[in-house]
C-alpha cells in the first residue's frame, strides 16, 4: 500500500516555513510497518490542490493530508477534495455545537467564519480535534483510504496518534524494522565499491539505503513484510554482518548513535579521561564531546587556544617551535597534544591545529591542512589531513577525525 | 509558469532527514520573481521516481530537481528522466577526465563506480560541480525547463547560484524583494503583541513573516510586485522603520547576519580582543565565535573549564569558592570571567556556566540554570538565566545570550 503525505499551506512554498509533522507522521507510519513513498507540499490555490489530489488518487492507497482545514477564506482542503472525489458537503450541527461551546469557553461568540468547518464530506467520519476548532475526516473509500487532518502540530498530533493510527493498525499491514550504521573516514564512492558484494545478496524485504555528509557516512537497514519479528531480526543480523565484514575499519556505530556517543562510551568503560587542545576547532570538539549527556565523567577540559600567545601560556608550546614550523604543523599539534594532557592531569590529550579558510591559506601550508595529534601515557601519535570544503566543513571533519582517532585509540587499549 | 521542486532520496522520507535545500532555492527564485507552485518528496525508487517526473512535466514548467546524481546502485535520477523523456544518456570523456583529475588531486584512483557519473541526457547542458564529482544537467525544451541537480548543500548551492539562476532570470518574471531582521531575548507571542500595531499598516506587495527558535526569532519583509525596484525598497523602509521603533531593544540586525557576525564587527569596529570561559557550553562559544572568517582578529582563546580542578587551575577560581557556592553560582561566574580576562590579557572576558541537563539539576538549582559574566576594565556584570529545554537548547540559549550580554556591552562602548 503506497502511502502519500500532502501538506497545505502557501507559507511552506516561502523559503521560511518547512512542513516539519510529515517526520512526525512517518515515525507513527514505520512503527505500524508502512513507509512513505511520496511528499508534497502545494499552496493555497484550488486548482494546484485539485491536481495533487488527482495525482495521489492516482498512485497511492493511503493519503494523509494536512492543512486548509481553518475558518479562513485561503483554507480550502475540505472543499477541493469533496469535488475531486465528486462527493457532497455535508453540514453537521453537532460541529457546529461543539465550536460554539468551544468559544463560549473562552468568553466570545463564534465569528461566522467558523460555519464551513461545520460542513463534512459525504460518508466522511469526523475526528475530534480537542486542540483547536477543525475538526478532521477519515475516508475509507473501496480502493483509498484518506485522513484530513489539521496544520498545526499541537491539533494534529493527539489527532493521529489517536484516530489516525489505531484505524491503519486495525488491519495490521506488517513490520517495519529499522537499522543504521554510521562509518566514518571513508568516501562515498569507496564505500560503494565495498559495497558491491553486500549489494548482491540483500535478503528480499530489506532495502538498504546509504547517507553521506563531510565526513560521515550512514547506512539505513529497513525491514518490511510480514514475518515474525524474530525472523526479520535474524534477516537484519546476517545482512548486518556481511556489512561489517566489508567495512569493520570504518564503522564506529551499529545503532545510529554519534561519533562523540561512541567515544563517550569508550571513556566511561576504559576508565579515561580526556582534554582537548583546539585552535581551527574554535571549540567544536569540546562542543560534541559535551554534548553527550554525563560526559563530566570523561571530559575535564578543552584549551581553545587560537592565539599564538595563548598556544605558549596555556600549553607550554615553546614560542621558538611557533616560530620555526608555524602554529598549522606536526609539531605544534604534538606540543599541544602533549601541554594540555599534561597540564589538564588527563590520560589522554587530543589536539587540533589547521586552516579553516577561507583565508590564511599558502601553496605550502592550503587551506584545510588540519594537524591532529593524540598524546597518551606512552606516546604521542600526530596526523596529517587536508579536507576540502569551506570553513565549517574543514571544522566540521577536523573535529570527526579527531574523535575517530580517539576512538580507534580506546578500541585498541593501549 | 509553474515551478516544482522535487527532492529525490529514501532519507528524505524517514523521521530522520528533511529536504532543506528547496528552502534556499525557494529564495533564490523569489529574487527573481519566481514563486513555487509544488514541492515533491520521492524515494530512491525508480518506478515512483518515473511517476513523479510525468506528473511534473504534466504540472509544471520549471522543474528543479536534486539528489540521485551519485555513484552509487540507488541514484537513478538520470537514467529515470531520460527514460520518462524518451532520450538517450550519452557518455561524455570531458567529464571521466573531470571526474579523475579531482580524485588524482586527492591522491586516489577513481573508483569504477564514478563512471555512471558520466553520461549525460542528449541535448542536456552539463552544469560544472566545482565541489563534487556529480555533474548537473540542464534540459531546455520546447515546453520545460528542467535542472537536475546533486543533493548535498555544498555542491548545489554554488551550482543553483551560478549556473541556473542566471539562466532563469534572463527571461526575468517581476521584482521580488527581501528583507530580515533578527532579534534575541524576547518571546514569539510578546514579539507577536508588540508587532500589532505593524500588521495593522503593511503596504501593498509586502508580506511579512515571522520564524522563531530557541533564543532566536526574525522577521521576513518580502515585496512582490512590479513596482521599480526604488519604490519597492522605500516602501520596505517605512516599515522596517516601525518595525524598529516596536522592537528595538531586541534587534540585533537588520541584514539577516548572525550574532556572532555582529559582534565579531563590532569588536572589530572598537578594536576590542575577547577571551572565554565556558562551562556548560562546552566550546559552543567558542565554536561560534570562531565560526567567522577573520575572528583570529578578536577572539584570543577559549577555556573550557568542564572540570572544577580546570576552573582552579586554568583561571584561578579559589577552590574555596567553587565549595562554598558551587560551580554554578554568581560568584564562580564573576570569577571565571575576571580569570579568563586576566590569564588571557584580553579587553573582555566572557563566561558561561549552568546546568545543561538532563542530570544534575535540583530544587535550589534546576536544569536550565545559567549565569553569565562579562568582566571589562572597569568591573565585571553577572546575569542570572533560566532556560528551558533539552540539553542541546540549554547550551544554544546560553550561547546566544552571552553573545547578546557581549554585543549590548559594545554597543554601549564603557
């Protein structure tokens, strides 16, 4: 059963407004084993609404529509589709009662605008939207079934979540289960490459997507059909398995969670804790790292050290090495790496040190050349990395390679 | 001339991802006068995929399409339009060469993968990716004009701005105009109230919108309309007028730049340095103030003082005090910011410290707890703040109100 969402409103055509419930409603959907095949936003315009309905009839067997359903002259849903559909309005005086006592509440007078959400297509039940005036309609046509549902989030979601989903549960439509599994230090198109074998024996039921953005990878497992959910478990284990065997070096999370959770993870279990040095980060690594609720148990401090002058006081960087290799060098990120696990008392000291751009970049030393180094009770180990993009994708992957060389530390214990 | 957006990806229809990219070319065919009519959401599915461009072609006549230009097994874009078109894909050696020059520059061989990458529709203008290896495509037929573009941000942005605006506005449709102010420490309904008078003496042609985040809220102007662009901007001057006398206390710009930009200008502007002591913003601030081309002209250092034995150490916090009031207290504010200024030798010391949550907080001091200090030449100023929200809103709202505290300090030029 393909599955539509529509979304009304000519403000979600601005570039300031973004049909946000359509995530809301697609979580309800997976959870009862329906996906989502298509979304679409039109305005306010009849004629354009019209033809989306036209179009949805045409492709899927679930529409869940939302918005158009207020007092407003610009709110026509309600009509556009009864017309469609070639069906009757119905006025419904029970609607009416319950919006007039609804006002009464408040201490005011119905204004006339609220009569057309009193009108209710032919053979339409009615759903009570406790939240706000409109009511909602639920359409079990032969071969579709349709919700109307309204706008905003706070009517529309006690509204589905209590009408709209136990309707679509009611006819059980199967399983839905949903792996992912992040990677990092990889590029899209090698990973693809990896990929081919795994590509060629996906179980039947499982789709396997793949997500990229700088610096990190996901790919999504999704299980759909009807077998017990033990079975479709196994299914996603075996998949789950060839995967890694493909690509162990660069998977750092089998659940979906973050780089700076895993890492997290790792501290708390190995009983470390960690301090940072950053100069092109500006911060952003103590920023993800504190980011994981409880992380005061690991993360004693980070030292943004941007200046020169703050790279010698805080750190210890000798003012003689600034001078000879340059604050953007191997053994500027060592010093750093090395003064601030030592001056912080922490087991292990990351460092970044590069040229976020767009400016200060040299042929010998370009923009996106990031230094990073990891000091620790038996040494000290620096890259060197050169990352593409503007300025916060080079922060972006900084601070990602940073945690993935703390990570792969932890992992081997030393 | 109708105009639809169509947004290709099996992410896109999960909880988990959203199309943001239709927001930004929304704005830039707005600047030309161009409204848009549809917005589509489809999956990585070639046969909904076929039925989605049909329903374009029959609805639209621009038609802006991204996403599915990729290497790997599920981008079909290209293919699924050449086929719905009736049209050949044609191998083009200028684009192999492209494509293996940029992974040659990276020190890599290209992955066999990147081939499909080079086919292009017969007839198709190919639009350079000067971030990706995607190429773009651009499809001018008798009725349609069709762009089809890559995914990722970075790669269509520069594309849709330098390749396919100016395309569209040769044959330019009207005047469209845009402005937005931004504003922080005030509530959307107080704005709402205060704003009142505003609605009730909008010109003709000007709409105006309102968009509100944690800490954060602005206002779109937007003319629409075939006054000369003089008029239009006059006009929008009137109102930008009132809407300043309403808010002013509040706004903080009136060109849609961020806060940190602003008063990365203004501490440029009074030739001011800055240094931070952040707490439970974990290298936010820091990260944000460095987030701005040049801010090494500024922002001296971050010290993210998670621990207390770092607050003692790093800024000279007595350890006495942290026992006797706490870590999140007036007083270890006050210190931080006078340590961080001192340690630091700059003009301004800046710091943060409270309780993000989810744990930690109790009845005398709740989650969302936050006190804020700016120490000066002339003495040192602590806020008491109380922010709602999870964990990730707590440090974004104590972030923005310490660059807002910065910001009005510099304004009032002590």
């Amino acid at each position: 059963m393909k599955t539509e969402i529509i979304a009304v409103g000519s403000e979600l055509l601005t570039p300031d407004f973004q049909d946000t419930n359509s995530l809301f409603l697609t979580t309800g959907l997976n959870g009862i084993g329906l996906g989502v095949s298509f979304k679409t936003v039109v305005g306010d315009d009849e004629c354009d609404l019209a033809r989306v309905f036209r179009t949805a009839l045409g492709r899927s067997r679930l529409i869940l529509c939302m918005g158009g359903l207020g007092p407003t002259e610009d709110d026509r849903t309600r009509e556009t589709l009864a017309k469609v559909l070639g069906l009757n309005l119905v006025f419904r005086k029970d609607i009416l009662a319950r919006i007039r006592e609804r006002f009464r509440r408040r201490g005011m007078d119905m204004p006339p605008s609220n009569c057309k959400q009193c009108y209710v297509i032919e053979g339409a039940e009615v759903l009570d939207n406790p939240n706000g005036t409109a009511p909602g309609l639920w359409l079990a046509a032969a071969r579709h079934r349709i919700a109307l549902l309204p706008g905003p989030p706070r009517e529309i979601r006690p509204m589905f979540e209590n009408h709209v989903l136990p309707r679509l549960a009611a006819n059980g439509t199967g399983l839905m289960v949903r792996r992912e599994i992040r990677l990092t230090g990889l590029g899209e198109s090698s990973m693809e490459s990896l990929m081919k074998p795994v590509y060629a024996a996906v179980p039947a039921g499982i789709s396997v997507t793949t997500l990229a953005s700088p610096g990190d990878l996901s790919i999504h497992l999704t299980y759909r059909g009807a077998a017990p959910r033990a079975a479709a478990e196994t299914s996603l284990d075996g998949l789950e398995k060839k995967i890694r065997e493909a690509l162990s070096p660069w998977i750092y999370s089998l659940n979906g969670d973050n780089l700076e959770a895993v890492v997290g993870s790792l501290l708390k279990e190995k009983g470390k804790t960690v301090a940072c040095a950053e100069s092109c980060t500006g911060g952003l690594l103590g920023h993800r790292l504190t980011g994981v609720p409880g992380s005061s148990a690991y993360f004693l401090e980070s030292a943004v050290v941007y200046s020169n002058a703050a790279k010698t006081r805080r750190l210890g960087v000798p003012k003689a090495l600034l001078e000879k290799h340059g604050a953007v060098s191997a053994a500027a990120a060592r010093a750093m790496a090395v003064g601030v696990r030592k001056t912080s008392r922490s087991d292990i000291g990351l460092s970044v040190t590069g040229i976020a751009g767009p400016d200060g970049g040299t042929t010998r030393k370009p923009v996106g050349l990031v230094y990073i180094a990891l000091a620790h009770a038996k040494g000290t180990a620096v890259t060197r990395n050169h990352f593409f993009g503007g300025r916060a994708q080079v922060k972006a992957q900084s601070s990602q390679k940073a945690l993935d060389i703390l990570r792969k530390f932890l992992i081997k214990g030393t």
